[in-house]
C-alpha cells in the first residue's frame, strides 16, 4: 500500500474557526495531517507576509488527532514556517480554509485563503484554497465535504501543473441542490465601494468600508456563473501575474525615443 | 490645448518617504496632483484591505504644493478612498510608488505598491507602480525622474489595455549605465525563507523572515535579466489571475464521477 500524503493545513480565519476544523476532519480520511494556522482572524489580509514584526508559533492541542502549531503571522508566514520549521519533509498537498465567506472571481486577490495556497504553489507544492458563500462563524459546512474530499484526491492522483493552484468555493445550498463541480476561470467583477462615515466619540472623523459585490461578466464558463446555478467552481490559478499578450504592444510605445518625454 | 490629467498618487512607504515625494515632483510635470497615501509603511502587506477596523483621513500639507491625505489603512485602502470620498472626477492615472525596493518577478505578489495600482486597476483606472533596487530609506532617487516621466507619459498617450497595469522596476546604478527600458515578463523566481529563531527576554521562542532571493529563470525577455543588466523592466500585469490553460487539463479530472472519491 502507498503511503499515506503529508497534508498541510491552514487557513486565514483562524486554527479554532469551524471551517478548518471541518477541512481538518475531511483530510484525516485522506492523508497525516499537520495544521499550521493563525492564532487568530487574518481576512482580507491578500497576500501580506511579516517582515517587520516578530512571529510567534506555538504547538497547541485541538482535538488531540493530530499535531497544530498555532502561528501570530499571516496565512502566507503559517505556510513559510511550516515548510522551513515544522514539517520533516515536504507535504503532499497544502489545503487552506475552508473559509467563511466567497474568495470568488475578483475575491481572489484580497484572499488570505488563496495567499497560503498561492504560497504553497510557489514552493512548488500541490495547493487548494476552499471557500464557502457564508460569513457567518456559525456556518454549515456538511454539505462542503464530499466536494473537498473529491478534489482533493484528485489532486492527489493527477498532480498539479508548474505555477498553478485551485481556488474552490462551494455555494451556500442545500447538499442535495448542489449540480455537482465545474472548472471555471475567475470572473469580471468588482467591489463597488462605499464609505460609511462617522464620528469617534473624540469628535473625529473615521470610515467604515462598505460595498456591494458587482459580476459584470457574462460569461457561462466563469465561477460567478457556476456558484449561481447551483455548483461546487474550481477555478486554475497562477501567480506568473504577466499579461503575456499586452507583451507586444507595449512595445509600440515610444519607450526609449529621443522625443519620449 | 487639453486639460491636464488628474494623477492620483500612492504608496506603501508612507507620505513622508523619499520616494513618494520624488514621484509627486515628477508628476507635478504632467499634471495635476492629488496625493492619499499611508500615514506609515505597509511594506509586505500584500493585496490587504482593511475590513475588521476603522479608517481615517487627514488633510495634510507637507510641502504646500498639491492636495494630500494621509491614511490610517493600506495602499489598496488609499486607492478606494481617493476614488470614493476625495476626488470629484476619476483620475486620468493612479501612479504607486516610488517603493524603496524591488517589486520585480515573484514579489509583485506581496507588493504594497503594487496593490495599489492594481485595485486603481480593478476600478478601470490606469495605473502604475513604480519601484527602485534600493531597500535604503534615504536612497537616491534622482536618476528614476526621466524613466518615471517617460512611462507615465507614454501611459497617457496610449491607454492602458482593460484588466492590465504596469509594474516599473529601476536598477539601482548610475543613470548614466541605465541602457534603456525594456518591456518584460515576470521572471520565475521565489524567495528560499530561512527563519532566524531567538529567544525574548521572557524566554520565549520567536522568528524573524530571512531569506535569500532565487532566481530560476534564465529567460533574457525577463524583468530580472533586465534590471541585472542594466535595464528599467515594464512588466504588463493582469489581474485575471485564471490559469487558463490548465482548464482544459482540469476537465480531464473524474470530479463528478460516482467513483471520484
């Protein structure tokens, strides 16, 4: 029998939140798993690392199944300690979440989730970042499961291309509402911010940040549109940022000509 | 003749550091200029928004020359902030930096100052950011204004294609070896992380992030093969972080068969 994966674990909503002590329950049936996860809620943190300030980690006992290191930094530091200062070899696969709330289409770049999976993938280990539409603390992540449990051991089997990570979120219905899982490309779509602004019991004034999700795509093949009708999306994700086809004509412009200024 | 653009300007150094105040006096050149700006470094922050805290603004005069504000959030937060509550128009172009430090290749990812060009991006503005070869606070900057003033202005005259900002890196020699600016891709690199553990004064165990860049990639279309050899890089940067081509490879998977798990 093969031996079982090394799978590391973490998150960016903390190692006590029920989304990763969910994820958690679902790898212990696939592999060893080693948790490294912040020691408290890193959201909308994108992709921060700590450069400036110290990093405290601590082994902490859960649930007494497997070991966890509790960490001060970012979603991006638990992956650099636990590759460089944990773990004895390297993990088979790193899984990250599954978060409270959607790390869909645009939601991907503020995303702590996808930065520990974006980390993963940059040292060159199988990554998945998993998500569920529902912010709440008290969220119900059953029917997440066999859908995390399935990609995983995908994953698993067929590898993942060089630079390439998973960004999964799984919509907020019923388990038996869901049409099974689709591979999507990240949608158009932004945050239409608004300002909330108020006045500090000293007289000054501060903002909160507030605003609505906008899809300004149309597409049938992107994650908004799979997560609407009732699917598990799996979108492919690098982190070779370069608009590769924008390469050429850049090159039209009067870079380096006399009279460029 | 045509009006002057309107140019935000940001950064993750914080309104004081040199290298903002070098760019707002290159931009002065161009146009007219609006500066919101991090009341402090946000190095290595990311693609962070700050949704858990409270933010706050002040006008600030620094050298009498052109409105500022400085701002208790991130460089994305300063974007979203200027856009909403502080200009009456949309910026003709947002421009980041000039960072005190590479952003080139894979650190495009945990840049500060990138993040702020790319969220003036997702708001359909064109944008910038800029950055030296030089982690010094006090380092020279001189030599940057004309390759500064050039992008920016060439930037105006074309557009910008929708969905793509450019990320501009100086080599830290004399202007005099600068051989040009060269268009590039993101070089494939990463960062090997060494953590150097102490103990505090309490005894406890803590880490400091070390490390040492690694460049794998000896492809001479690169940003890193440019600035090693003397070269400004321009890297076109997207923000469809989709890996569109492993979606084909991605359906090939048994994601929904009755045997997946």
């Amino acid at each position: 029998m093969p031996k079982r994966p090394l799978i590391l674990v973490t998150n960016d909503d903390g190692i006590t939140a029920p989304g990763i002590r969910t994820l958690i329950s679902v790898m212990n049936k696939i592999g060893d798993v080693v948790v490294v996860a912040p020691d408290g809620p890193q959201s909308g943190m994108g992709h921060a690392i700590t450069v400036n300030d110290t990093l405290y980690l601590e082994k902490v006992d859960i649930d007494g199944k497997q070991p966890e290191y509790s960490c001060s930094g970012t979603p991006a530091d638990c992956v650099k300690l636990a590759v460089r200062e944990i773990l004895d070899r390297r993990p088979d696969i790193c899984v990250s979440g599954i978060n409270h709330g959607s790390n869909s289409s645009i939601n991907v770049i503020y995303s702590g989730t996808m930065s520990a999976a974006l980390e993963a993938g940059i040292e060159g280990i199988p990554a998945i970042g998993f998500s569920l539409l529902d912010y709440n603390w008290n969220a119900n992540f059953e029917h997440c499961k066999t859908y995390v449990e399935t990609v995983t051991r995908q994953a698993l089997k067929h590898g993942m291309a060089k630079g390439v990570v998973l960004n999964v979120n799984l919509p907020n219905i019923e388990e038996k509402e869901i049409k099974g899982i689709k591979v999507c490309r990240q949608a158009r779509a932004n945050w239409e911010e608004e300002f909330d602004k108020r006045t500090n019991p000293m007289g000054r004034e501060y903002y909160w940040l507030a605003g609505k999700f906008v899809n300004m795509d149309n597409g049938e093949d992107t994650d908004e549109w799979a997560l609407e009708n009732g699917y598990v999306s799996v979108v492919p994700v690098q982190f070779d940022m370069t608009a590769h086809r924008e390469i050429q004509n850049l090159n039209t412009w009067n870079l380096n000509g006399k009279d460029a200024n």
